[in-house]
C-alpha cells in the first residue's frame, strides 16, 4: 500500500493499513462508515491529501457486507484514522460526522429498539449504562436494585446513543440515566459516555451534531431534534463514567429513586406500551381436566391438592412441600385444561403453604366467577 509523504496524514494512513489488514474491520459498520465520509471529503482537499485515495480503495476492497455496527473494540482503527484525519484537517472534521447510520427496526413493546442491555422492571425511575463495561453490567442486573429499569452498555456516540433515547422516550417512568463503568479511551476514537453527558448538558448544533462531544462521528441523525429535547426533559444523566464499584452506583441508584419526580408525559410519536385496568373474571367456566380439592396436611407438613373428575371423582392426589412442586406435577399429569385453572391453582397453593408455614386454618377460596353465575355442572364450593 502507498502511504502518504504528509506527515499529518501519515497517521490516517498507519490506521487505515491497520483496518485494511484487520479481517473483523471488514464487515464492521465503523471502517463503513468511515470509509464512506472519508472519501467523500478527500475529492475537496489539496493534492497530497487526495493520495489517500489509493488507500481508501484498498481498504474498500475489503469491505465485507456490514454484519454489525460496531464490535466497540478497545482501539478501533477506522476511529482513530477519523480523527487523525479531524486533526490534520479541522475544518472538514464536521463533514466526517455525515458518515451514514442506518434506520434502526422499531417493534411493539418496550424495549421498542434492540440492543445490548438487560430489562429489569419496566415501571422504575433507573436506567443504567455501563458503557463499554461488560462484566459491570452483569453485576449490577445480577443485583436486580428495585430502582433499575434497564441496564446496558454504550459503544458508539450516534446510533447507540439515538437508541438509548428512543428506547427511554417509550418508558416515560425512567427519569435518570445513570453513566458508569469506563468510557472508550480517547485514543479509540467513540467516546460515547463523554458524547452522552455532552448530549444532557449541550444539545445538538444545527447540523444534528452533539455540541462539545470528542468522538470520532457524534451526530444524531435517525432521532428528530424534538425528541433529542424530549429525552433531555425526561431524563437526568448522573455522571458516574470512570466508577465500577457497584457500592457507589447502588447508593446513586437510591439517590434517584428517592427524588423521582413520578412519569413523565409521553412523547408523541413513541409507541407507548398497553395498560389495562384488571378486572375479576366474568363468568366461571368449568376445566374439562377436573378441579382441585386443596388443604395443607398439618401433622404430616406437606400441602395435597387431590383432584376430581367434573363427575366428582377422585382421580389423582399429589403430595409436595412447595407449590411449585404440586402445580408443576399438575401440569406434567395433564390435570390442568385452562390458564384460568392453572393460575386459580398456583394461587390457592401459595396460600395453603403460606397457612402452612404459619399453623393458620385453610379455607380453599370459591374459583373466580363462581358466585352468582351458574356453571353447567357446578362442583363442590371450594374447588378450584
Ligand atoms: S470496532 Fe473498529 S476495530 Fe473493531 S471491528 Fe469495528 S472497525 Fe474494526
């Protein structure tokens, strides 16, 4: 490969080689990207830049069809050409931002958009980013705090961060975002914790682009600015980047929660989850399995749910310590033909132990919907 005579450019060169040499650069959306702004703005500059161009050819054809964004390795080469490229040539580093993104995939539900996190409780006030911290993110799912709502990590300051707002417009309950763990290091070229907080605290200039962000391509482009302000509104970004002690982000995910102003109003446009009211079933209709005669056996310390046929014979009797075991034999045994049954049972087991436990008298509840509506063959009150 030629490299460049330049010495400013000799930079971007060595890391271009390094991309071109890399077999997992090749289908990764950072050397893309990368590419395609780079050559791009090299048509515009002076003759000795352009002799970038045979090196951009050679590293295009390598290029692999795009299996993933990023692999947000620890010195990521395209980055590190970007922003040697950013230094030698200032006054195009914005026209490098314009590098493309692809539209990410919105499903119905929450999370709506795909990524790398764990959700842990949809209506609590704490988001969690450990950047590029693996092991910190499952630590801290592994603690399951009650303030979390979702915790994952960060690589890249444009789509990973467009995700993380669409993700957190469509839970108006999360109202802090918690940043921790170890930013990208400056010489690999993302830094998207320092492009987050950049985001929080300044905004976008008007070319989409985060004001004050040091990453390689900073720019917001698939998430509307309205959205971006939104997002800024709903949610409070802690600065805990640099910080892997779970101590320390647990004692700040309780700060959160205990200021938490409550949900947020919804942002238009985001598709929002379902609520339903519950209401008690309608109408009592009869499993075509039978029905469950329950009782904790005091002196032998174990539950029994005997079960009858609809005729109201005895066919089975399960003996356990725990309700998972009875209803999970209840199930292996065929002895459950409806949800509505399987739950009652599950229910009426958990009280039975609970009596149990506790040496308190059992009275098996009526199955719901049995009182005032007539079933075609009623069995015994106090089946289930
Ligand atoms: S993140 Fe950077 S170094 Fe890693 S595979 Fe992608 S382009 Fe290559």
């Amino acid at each position: 490969m030629k490299t460049s005579s330049c010495a400013p450019l000799m930079e971007v060169s060595r890391w271009l080689a390094e991309a071109t040499a890399a077999a997992k650069c090749w289908p990764c959306g950072c050397l893309h990207g990368t590419l395609n702004s780079l050559e791009a703005v090299t048509e515009e500059l002076p003759p000795e830049a352009r002799a970038l161009k045979d090196e951009l050819a050679s590293a295009r054809a390598r290029l692999r069809p795009l299996e993933y964004e990023c692999l947000g390795c620890p010195t990521c080469y395209p980055a590190l050409a970007a922003n040697a490229f950013a230094a030698a040539f200032p006054d195009r580093a914005a026209a490098l931002a314009a590098c493309p993104t692809d539209l990410p995939e919105q499903r119905a539900g929450w999370p709506p958009l795909p990524g790398e996190y764990r959700v842990i409780r949809y209506r609590a006030p704490v988001a969690v980013c450990t950047l590029t911290d693996d092991a910190l993110t499952e630590r801290l799912a592994e603690a399951r705090p009650a303030a979390l709502a979702i915790i994952g990590r960060l690589h890249t300051e444009n789509l990973g961060i467009e995700r993380i707002i669409q993700n957190m417009l469509a839970n108006p309950n999360i109202r802090f975002l918690i940043l921790c763990g170890e930013d990208s290091a400056a010489r690999v070229g993302h830094l998207p914790g320092q492009s987050m907080l950049s985001l929080y605290r300044n905004g976008l200039d008007d070319r989409g682009r985060i004001r004050g962000a040091k990453g390689k391509r900073p720019v917001i482009r698939n998430v509307p600015v309205e959205a971006v302000e939104a997002f800024r509104k709903q949610v409070e970004v802690v600065d805990l980047i640099g910080c892997s002690a779970p101590a320390e982000f647990l004692a700040a995910a309780a700060g959160c929660a205990a200021r938490d102003p409550g949900p947020a109003l919804a942002f238009a446009g985001v598709p929002s989850v379902p609520r339903t009211v519950a209401h008690p079933p309608d109408r009592l209709v009869l499993d075509p399995a039978g029905y469950f005669v329950i009782f904790p056996d005091a002196r032998r310390r174990t539950l029994v749910a005997e079960h009858y046929r609809n005729d109201g014979v005895l066919d089975h009797v399960i003996e356990g310590l725990r309700p998972t075991e009875l209803y999970a034999t209840a199930i292996e045994r065929g002895l459950l033909g409806r949800l509505d049954h399987a739950a009652y049972l599950g229910q009426e087991l958990a009280r039975a132990h609970h009596a149990l436990l506790a040496g308190h008298p059992f009275v098996q509840d009526a199955a719901p919907g049995e009182e005032g509506a007539p079933a075609a063959e009623p069995p015994p009150s106090g089946h289930t």
